[in-house]
C-alpha cells in the first residue's frame, strides 16, 4: 500500500507522519532538548554491582545511572551454556562498553546491552555474533534463503561478527551489500580506536537523528514521496540519500507551500486526537484508553451503534472496527509494555476467532515487536509490545498539576470536611486568638453557604472565631488554617 512520509522540522524539533490514503498512520517526535540515545554506544563505568538482582548501574554521563542485567551481558562461562553471576563478572569502577536498548522512561533509567548492534540501510551488524539472521518481515522461505546465500557471498574471509539482513535488502544487489558491510566494519572499528583512547563515561557513537533513521528505517518500494519542509534538511536527506540510497534521491521533495505542511495533511488534528483518552469509531461505538505505568487497557464499548440485524450482530461489526482503530492506535501513541484489550463480550465462537485474526492482520503494519496471546478466561486480549521510547502522551504532556495525574479531585465539600478536621486538631494544639482558612474560591463559597452551619458549631466548640480568606493561585484540593 503506497505512503507518504511527511517532515516536519524545527529548530526546536523533528516531526514525522506516516500516510497511508490520506490517513496518518505512524506519528514520531524527536525534540532537540530531550533526543532519544536509543542505539548510542558508551565507554561507560560501572558505578554500582546489585548482586541480589544480578543487575549493576553503570554510569554513562547521563543524569541518571543506566541500567545493566546480567542477561544482556555477552559474557559466558567455559562450558558455553550458562551465564556466569554479575559479581564475577562486573566491579565497580570497571569501564564497560555499552548500547542503550531501550530510553529512560519514568523514574527508570535507561536499559543497557553489551551485545551491541551497529544498523545500516540493508544490514544490521553484530560484531560479538557470528550467525545470519533474517528480518521475520521477510516470510517466504525461498527468498529468505536466497537472501542468505547472497550475503555470504559477498563477505570478505576475514570478516569477523553476525548479521541481521534487513527487509530493505530484499531488492539490494551484491554491490549494494557490499557498501553496507564495508561502512560498518568502518563504522565499528571507529567505535573501537574511540574507545581505548577516551575516559569513561563518554560517547563513542550516536544513532542518526529522526530526519536521517526515516531514510534508513521507514522507506521502502510502496514509499513514493517524501516531503520535507526544511530546505537545510532537506538537502542533508539528498547528500545522505545519494551516498546509501540513491534510489530514493527523486522521492525527496522540498514543501513550499504557505501552509504549514502538517495542516495541509491533517496531521496536527491527529495528534490532538491521539492525545484523547476517547477514540470514536466510524458505527457510533468508542474505544477508552487508558495508560499507566505499568500498562495500558482498552475498553471497547458500542456506544450509539444500534446494528441493524440483532445484538450479536451489532458487538460483532463493532468489535472488528475496533480491531483496526486499536492496531493503529498502538502505533500513533507508541504505546508498549503489557497491553489489555477489553473487546465486547462475544459469546460465538467463530466471532472471536474473526475478530483475533482481523487483529493480527492490522497489526502487520507495525514495525515494532510485539506479542497477541488469544482470548482469556474472562474474555480478554493481553500482548504485549515492545517499548525502546517515550509514547506520544509522554512526549507531550504531563501530570495535571490540579489531580496530579488521577485524573480525579476530591470534591469541594470533601475539602471542605478535611479543613473541619484540621481545625479541630490544630485548635487542641495550640492556642491562637483566631483561625484563618486559606482555600480556593469553590470552598470558601461552600463555607459561606452549605456548610456555613457546620463551621459556625465548630468555631462554638473551640470557642475561636475562625475566618475566611480565598487564595486565588490554590487549586480545590488545597488549603491552609493558619493561626492568628
């Protein structure tokens, strides 16, 4: 299906939209201020060893320490079947090179590999593997092996390391293969020489910006335009271009346009839209989103969908629109981790399996891993993908100053109940000639009127006349009782 892959630059900010039909399939961000390191390579030092969770921090110049478990350490013992403990492994102070395999996210700091991986246009290098793997886009069996006899005819004798064959290199010639192994040998003895002569911590090698990785990671035949509305960008994607792809050079465009390029597309529409905790589908029915932490559920309800034949009928149709909405949603968002889907109770057999495998077919167009496990018990879809970056929310929001991200206040009159309290305690504690009230207006106008009575009887009890004072800058929930 042919796309369209919009660029929209910044001096503060990379953006990028993926159109499929008109339809924004794929958002990424990249802010200059906050640049993933997903992919970048450091001569790190090991800052503390935790035994107990075979883990160790290793500090890598960042603000906060990274992470490293023992499971992606490439490190085995004499027998070649199983890994030694972290404590014989690693000491403090020891200088480590590492890769970030997955961005800092939340309070949690980066996570760390030592199996590093060098990507080009058509091949993934692995210098610490000597094996041939096949990107699993590539399904046909007599093409994947076609694939693997072509690169090992074009690798020299005294190549050393593993590859990944991307699926850009289905269409690659031997000479295209060829390039690519030779730039990352370079690229990869580059990193070596940097690292024996610089302090830890320190950087010795950055993945491309967003600009740059779209070129390498997103282009493929069904991709026919590219548009960029940076001329300074612009020309840096047809230098690249024509370097590693020059196939590509003459889909490269420059927008002119007055109108901003992500209007014209609809894009900035979408991204309010995938900032919504609601998702309407076309049949009246809504998906609701929810994110936290740990991970994200997704509630499937028919809303004002009636069907038109019987209510089986009605959660089916349903359902399968939902399917699609929440395989692109994934996408939009960059949602990851353990995802819950709660589709509509199906009570037919035969309509789950539709609805599952309609699913998985629109999740294909995702290029993150990922994981779809069938119906539970309680009728519950549970996958799980792959999360390396902050999702969209992350990017561009935070917690609500007023609910501190619950998404919920307390109410005017539980605050209000709440200042009784205080007062009565502060009141035993210590003796003031009067109380003050510090709150938000919607509380004090509930003192004054509904509840005027209660705080009449409590200023009797303590026997303290008790004022009323609005601070405009407090939100609802907050307040003070201050001694006069």
């Amino acid at each position: 299906m042919s796309n369209e892959i919009l660029i929209n630059v910044t001096p503060q900010e990379t953006r990028v939209a993926v159109i499929e039909q008109g339809i924004v399939q794929e958002l990424h961000i990249e802010r200059m201020s906050s640049r993933g390191i997903v992919g970048n390579i450091y001569n790190g030092q090991v800052s503390r060893v935790l035994p107990g969770m075979q883990s160790a921090f290793i500090d890598i110049g960042m603000e906060r320490a990274a992470f490293l478990h023992v499971g992606d350490i490439k490190e085995l013992n004499v027998n070649g079947d199983q890994g030694r403990p972290i404590e014989r492994l690693l000491h403090e102070g020891n200088n480590i090179l590492v890769q970030v395999i997955k961005d800092a996210i939340g309070t949690k700091g980066a996570r760390l590999s030592t199996q590093i991986s060098i990507a080009g246009r058509l091949l993934v290098y692995l210098p610490h593997e000597s094996h041939i793997g096949i990107s699993q886009r590539i399904e046909d069996s007599f093409e994947r092996e076609l694939l693997r006899e072509k690169l090992q005819h074009v690798l020299p004798p005294e190549a050393k390391g593993g590859y990944i064959i991307r699926t850009m290199a289905e269409a690659a010639t031997e000479a295209d293969l060829r390039a690519d192994i030779e730039y990352l040998h370079k690229l990869w003895l580059d990193i070596q020489n940097k690292s024996l002569v610089v302090s830890s911590p320190t950087l010795l090698y950055q993945d491309l910006d967003l600009s740059h990785r779209v070129l390498r990671d997103f282009v493929d035949d069904d991709t026919h335009r590219i548009l960029v509305d940076s001329r300074e960008t612009y020309q840096k994607l047809i230098i690249f271009a024509q370097t590693y792809m020059s196939n590509v050079v003459d889909r490269i465009d420059h927008y002119t346009g007055e109108r901003p390029l992500f209007d014209l597309y609809g894009v900035e529409e979408e991204i309010d839209r995938s900032l919504a905790r609601r998702v309407n589908l076309k049949s009246g029915g809504y998906v609701i989103i929810d994110q936290t932490e740990a991970l994200t559920t997704m509630d499937v309800n028919t809303g004002g969908y009636i069907g038109v034949r019987n209510f089986d009928d009605t959660i089916f149709k349903t359902n399968l629109e939902a399917a699609q909405v929440i395989a692109r949603q994934l996408r939009l968002r960059n949602l990851g981790g353990i995802i819950i889907i709660d589709f509509i109770d199906m009570e037919n057999e035969e309509h789950k399996s539709a609805v599952l495998a309609e699913f998985n077919k629109a999740l294909m167009r995702d290029r993150t891993r990922m994981t779809v496990n069938g119906f539970t018990a309680l009728g519950l879809v549970e996958m799980t993908r792959k999360r390396t970056r902050e999702s969209l929310a992350h990017i561009l929001c935070e917690p609500c100053p007023t609910c501190q991200g619950r998404g919920q206040i307390r109410t005017a009159q539980t605050v209000c109940y709440e200042i009784l309290r205080e007062l009565l305690r502060v009141s035993r504690q210590f003796d003031a000639n009067e109380f003050r009230i510090l709150a938000s207006q919607q509380v004090i106008d509930l003192f004054l009127d509904e509840e005027s009575q209660n705080l009449a009887q409590l200023a009797d009890f303590i026997e303290k006349p008790v004022g009323l004072q609005v601070e405009a800058s407090y939100t609802q929930e907050q307040y003070d009782v201050i001694l006069i």
